[in-house]
C-alpha cells in the first residue's frame, strides 16, 4: 500500500465530473488499497478518487475503525494490524465502484468536513436513510442499505464523483465568503511552507492530533 496525496479546495480536480468505470479491472486492488491507506492515515471515514487525483468513479469507506500511530521505536503488539506506522483496529473497509443512489428518505442536518478542505466545518443536509447501487471490486453488483453516519459518508463521498464538495451545498452568500477564506488560508500555508523551506527548518511543526475523523 501506499499513500496518496490528497488534493485540497481549490485544486480544479476537485470540481471535475468522475468518469464511470467500464470495467472493474484486477489494476483497481492497488488504487483501491492505496485509497485506504490514504483514508485511514488520514483519518479519514471516506474518499473519492477525485480526492487523489483520478477521475473515476470509486470512494472507500469505512466509518467505524480506530486508529492509533505507533510512536518511534515502538513496537506493534503481536496480532495486531498495521497500516502505515499505526495500528488499525475494527477495520471494515468498503470500495465502491459505479455507485448510485437507488432510494432516499428523510432528511438529516450533519456537522461535515472534508479532508480536501482542511480545518473546516459546517452543516449540511442530507438524507436520513439511502439505498446504494454499486459494483465491488470483483465486478459484482450489489445494494446497500445505509443510514445515520454511512448514509452521510456515502452522500458526501457522491458529491466529490460530481465535481462538489460539502462547500458547495452552503447558502450562496456564506459559499462565497467560506471559498475566499479557504483561498487565503491556503495561500497562507503555501507561504509558510516556502518560508519553512528557506530557512532548512527540517523540524516541521508537529502536526496537530486531529481527533474528527474527516471525508
Ligand atoms: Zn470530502
């Protein structure tokens, strides 16, 4: 496995339509593997390929695993699953390929946020209770019932395949004002990364513990 870089707003990948995948092919295990890698050292409970850089249609999910980065040195107790460095319990991964919503119910107000737009929360509405059409990565076709934080993940995960992101579902007015910030933010971090770089500060910043996991 490997990890994947993960496109942030206001790369243009992400507003980009993902193309529908004509045949499962045996070469999607390692995207689909390196998209959870990606997920869960993230942590991440969803990603779309638009999120790595590839426009087709598959997301990775998994809403209910716990992880736990080993620090230096320390050793992985036996029996345990490691992925990249951590230690992954109640892992349940789901790869979804073509996937459509077949059947909606209900309506939900869910506090989102998205690994492709950093240090960003708000409320979005979605449907309670949802029915998923998708192929496997076997190729086979299956359902899904979803609903509460899946349903959400699922939903979340459908816009990105569609060229939009949680952002985007905001009031027009408070989209606008949420994309100028972003896009300051952004450019901020860019400049201190140069500035980092100049200064062969190799000790880059301990990055904050993130404890929500993200989509
Ligand atoms: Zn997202």
């Amino acid at each position: 496995m490997a990890k994947l870089k993960i496109y942030t707003f206001p790369d243009t990948v992400l507003a980009q339509k993902a193309a529908p995948v004509a045949r499962v092919e045996k070469t999607m295990y390692k995207l689909a593997d390196d998209m959870l890698e990606t997920m869960y050292v993230a942590p991440g409970i969803g990603l779309a390929a638009n999120q790595v850089g590839i426009l087709e249609r598959i997301i990775v999910l998994d809403t209910d695993y716990e992880y736990e980065e080993l620090d230096e040195g320390e050793e992985a107790p036996a029996g345990a699953e490691v992925v990249a460095g951590g230690i992954i319990t109640n892992r349940k991964p789901r790869i979804v390929i073509n996937p459509e919503i077949i059947y909606r119910e209900g309506s939900i107000l869910f506090n989102e946020g998205c690994l492709s737009v950093p240090e960003f929360n708000a409320e979005v509405k979605r449907s309670e209770k949802i029915k998923l059409r998708y192929q496997d990565i076997d190729g086979v076709t299956r359902e899904l019932s979803a609903d509460g934080l899946l349903a959400v993940a699922i939903q979340h995960e459908l816009d990105h395949l569609e060229g939009r992101l949680f952002i985007d579902r905001l009031s027009p007015l408070k989209k606008e004002t949420v994309k100028k910030r972003l896009r300051l933010e952004r450019q901020q971090r860019e400049e201190d990364e140069d500035l980092e770089s100049l200064l062969h500060s190799s000790a880059s910043a301990a990055r904050p513990k993130k404890k929500s996991k993200e989509m």
